[in-house]
C-alpha cells in the first residue's frame, strides 16, 4: 500500500468516526411544533394583564434561551459538532444575557418609581 492510500484510508477513518446519524424529518417536526408551543406562550404573556415588567422579563427570558438553544441544537447542528463550537453559542448566549441586564440597569429598570408616571 502507498502512503497516499494509508492517507486515504486514514482520512476515510476519521471521518466515520465523527460522522453522525442525520435526525429524521419528523424529528424536525417535532422540534418545531416545540418551538411553536414556547412561541405560543411568549406570544401569551401579552395578554397577562396586571403582570408587572419583572414577572414579564422573568417569564420571557427562559423561554428565549430555551429556543436559542433548541434551534442552535438541531437546527444548526450544534448537538452533533464539536463542543468548542457548542462553547462559543453558549458563551455568546451568556454574554447577550449579561450585557441585556447591564443594559436594562443603566435604564434603571429595575427601579419602579418610573411606573407612576405610566399611568
């Protein structure tokens, strides 16, 4: 055997170890009716009347890093890649979360004197 087919062959190992199954299309389906119940319950919390802009944030900002992790999942092949790539969505999710709630301090959101002046 050459060394070009040892690399060949080498080359054709590696990547049937880190091939993967592809998910089925009703697998697909599933993950979209589940995104669609969340997209649902997000769309319901506008109808939550006398909820305050605290429990709204409380509620809403689960349900948003639960479907960016769905769709990073298996949309975006994530579960199936290489977990530095998995490291770097996690990593930027943590940062949009940090700088959302730097930013919502800044406003003094947190801060409910501002509501009287709603009314």
């Amino acid at each position: 055997m050459s060394t070009t087919t040892e690399v060949r062959v080498a080359e054709a190992h590696d990547a049937d170890e880190h091939a993967h199954e592809h998910p089925s299309d009703l697998l697909y389906v599933k993950v979209a009716l589940l995104l669609a119940a969340i997209t649902a319950l997000e769309v319901g919390t506008y109808f939550l009347e006398g909820a305050s802009t605290t429990m709204l944030l409380l509620l809403l900002m689960p349900m948003m890093i639960i479907k960016f992790v769905i769709v990073a999942s298996y949309f975006m092949h994530l579960k199936y890649d290489n977990r530095i790539f998995r490291q770097v969505f996690v990593f930027g999710l943590l940062l949009a979360v940090v700088v959302f709630a730097i930013a919502l301090t800044t406003f003094e959101f947190w801060n409910l004197d501002y509501l009287k002046y709603l009314r």
